[in-house]
C-alpha cells in the first residue's frame, strides 16, 4: 500500500543486510526526466508504471546477478507484476522473499 512505510522499512533493513535499496519512486521520476522533489501526477499512468517497474526489476536483476543482495521499494501490487518479478529471478536462479 502506498504511505504504508515501505521505503522506512526498506532503509532500515538495507542497512542491517548490506543491501542495495532501489526505490520505484526515484527510478519513476528518473525516467521521466523529473528532480526527486518535483511531484507530477502524470508519471503515474500505466504506461509510466509498467516502464517504472520493467526498469527496477531489470536493475533488481542485474545487481543481484553481480552477487548483490537487493530491495525492491515498490508496492508490487498487481499480481502480473509480482509474477514478471518471480519469472525473471527464476531465469537467473535468483531467491526472491
């Protein structure tokens, strides 16, 4: 869920693991050409979605298959998402919690 705390938890957790924090948010905006402190709601259409989300899994995959351990900072809240995300780290023999 959105405001739920997510990148909160995120941080902490990145800091006790060692781990690689990507944020949907700062790659969302990046994409869309935009500073982390601009708001436009425009990014959040489908297209920008499915864009935000195939980019922080193709990074999520890349990091990991370089023996990194990383944290997705996303709602994942569309079933076809979550499973595009489980697929891909099958592909790699990436464990994915």
């Amino acid at each position: 869920m959105s405001g739920a705390g997510k990148t909160t938890l995120a941080s902490e957790l990145r800091r006790r693991i060692d781990a690689i924090h990507i944020r949907s948010d700062v790659i969302r905006k990046h994409l869309a050409g935009i500073k982390l402190t601009d708001h436009n709601s425009d990014i959040y259409s489908e297209k920008q979605s499915q864009s935000t989300y195939t980019k922080l899994i193709e990074l999520g995959i890349l990091l990991c298959s370089h023996g990194h351990t990383v944290i997705l900072d996303a709602k994942f809240d569309q079933k076809k998402i979550r499973q595009k995300l489980i697929q891909k780290a099958k592909e790699f023999d990436i464990s994915v919690t």
